[in-house]
C-alpha cells in the first residue's frame, strides 16, 4: 500500500497557497497528486510543483472527492463554505 496522498490546496494562488506549495516540496511530503485550486479568474494557468507544471482549477463543491488531505489558505468565508 503506497503512503502517497492525494493533496489540494484551495487558495493556492494566493501569498500562503504558494508557501504551502513551497513547504511539501521543502519537507518532501508523500504526495501522489497535487491538486491546485482557485478562482474561475485563475483556472487553467499553472504553478509549479518539484518543476512540474500544475493545471490549477476552479474551486467546486465536488473538488475535494477523492483528496486525502486538503489544505485551505482561501479567505475564512469561503474556508468554512467549502471545508
């Protein structure tokens, strides 16, 4: 059984999103899959991740099925909406 995780960050274009991007690379955390989410404004642009382009996506109520861990640097509204 593979202890990678399937990890998303909603918020991820923001100031915190990208030192929560910085800090799995940094501490060589088990991610299997990085899931990136935003706004509609920011869907399909990219971030990298271990020099790997990420297609970011729009942030749904159904973005976070399947994710083991989801991390949250979007604002408290929309935090508590979707968490």
């Amino acid at each position: 059984m593979s202890n990678l995780k399937h990890v998303a960050i909603a918020g991820a274009t923001g100031a915190v999103g990208a030192e929560m991007i910085r800090c799995l690379e940094e501490r060589n955390y088990p991610v299997g899959q990085l899931t990136l989410l935003a706004s509609a404004r920011s869907a399909g642009k990219t971030l990298k991740f271990k020099g790997e382009d990420i297609v970011i996506k729009e942030l749904t109520k159904d973005s976070f099925k399947g994710v083991d861990v989801a991390l949250f640097s979007a604002g408290g509204d929309i935090s508590r909406e979707f968490a």
